[in-house]
C-alpha cells in the first residue's frame, strides 16, 4: 500500500511538470504575441485537481528569456484560509541544479484576515544562476468543507533578482495564478506507455 501511495505520489508531481514540458514544446513555435511573451521572465504556479480533504501538489515553474540570468526568484502566494492549508515544499529540479537553497515563509494576510501568505524563495550562492524549470513543489491540503467542483485560486504577485553585482530587479517579470479544481473523484493518471 504504501508503495502504490509513493508512486501516486510520484506521478501527481511528475505528470503535471511533463504536461508543461510537451505543452512548451508543442508551442514553441511563436507567433507575434507568443514571440513578446517569450521576452518576459516568468515565474508560474501550476493547476492541480483532486477531492476535499486530499493533497495537491504545485509546482512553481520559472521560464526565463535567453540572455537573462537570475541569482533570486520570490513567489508571494495568497490562498483562502478555510478552502486550503499548507504542508511542505522541497525543491524543484532547476533549483537543486543551481544548488539554490528555497524558503517558504506562512503568515496571515495583514490586507484580508481571510487569506494566508506564503512567501517562497529560491536564492543561488553567489555568482550563480537559477536556470528555467521547477524550482519547487508546494504541497496543500484541500479542506474537507471545500464546495465540489470550485476553482480555488491561488494568487501570485513575483519578483525577481538578476546575477549582476550589485543585483537589479529583472523588469518585467510575469506570473500565472494557480489553480486547484476541487473535484468529486480523484484523478486517475494512465501509464503512458500501456495507452497504446
């Protein structure tokens, strides 16, 4: 049991971070609005889906423009305090690549009591850059009260350090909300490979 529970596990994490591989490839070709897209840094949480009371896993990805090098990334995540709670981070592979070290600060949202802020940082030694990819896993636990098939959005206000000495803001920088669907049956994810 506990071996199929880690390969569920494994799978919730490895999964989403394929889907955006293949999504990236699929539209790497770009068009005009694609192609100014490109030119700004990113740094995106991901979409989960699963039942009340259950683990979801999101991935915080970082999509850098070619020539920007970046020594710092922060992630100010603001969710409901009653649809979700947080568990754990570790590191994801483009920050354990850079051997950045990642910190996640919780506190309450001092602008709306109904809200928590979570502060997550991914910083290099000195000299060094954080390349494109996931530089972390946030796991939440989703209320056992959440109303089934809600979208619960996670905000996400970023910023950015560059590898110059002394660092500049890198400007601009983007960042997508993520989103967790609150779902009345867990996911099931196929094997790949007995799909065809």
């Amino acid at each position: 049991m506990q071996k199929e529970m880690n390969r569920f596990v494994f799978l919730k994490r490895i999964v989403p971070a394929a889907i955006l591989v293949v999504a990236g490839v699929v539209s790497s070709t770009p068009t005009r609005g694609q192609a100014e897209a490109a030119e700004t840094a990113r740094l995106d949480l991901g979409f989960d889906t699963e039942q009340p009371g259950h683990e979801v896993v999101m991935p915080l990805m970082l999509d850098l423009p070619e020539g920007v090098n970046v020594s710092t990334v922060i992630s100010a995540i603001t969710f409901p305090t009653d649809l979700l709670s947080f568990d754990e981070f570790s590191a994801g592979l483009s920050a354990q690549a850079a051997g950045a070290e990642v910190s996640v600060v919780e506190k309450p949202d001092d602008q709306d009591p109904e809200n928590t802020i979570l502060t997550v940082t991914v910083s290099t030694p000195q000299e060094g850059a954080i390349p494109s990819g996931m530089v972390a896993d946030l796991v939440f636990t989703i209320s056992e009260d959440a109303p089934i098939e809600q979208t619960i959005l996670l905000g996400n206000a970023v910023s950015a350090l560059t590898t110059d000495d002394p660092p500049r803001p890198v400007d601009p920088i983007m960042g997508k909300e993520g989103e967790i669907l609150v779902s009345a049956t867990s996911p099931v994810f196929a094997c790949f490979f007995y799909m065809h």
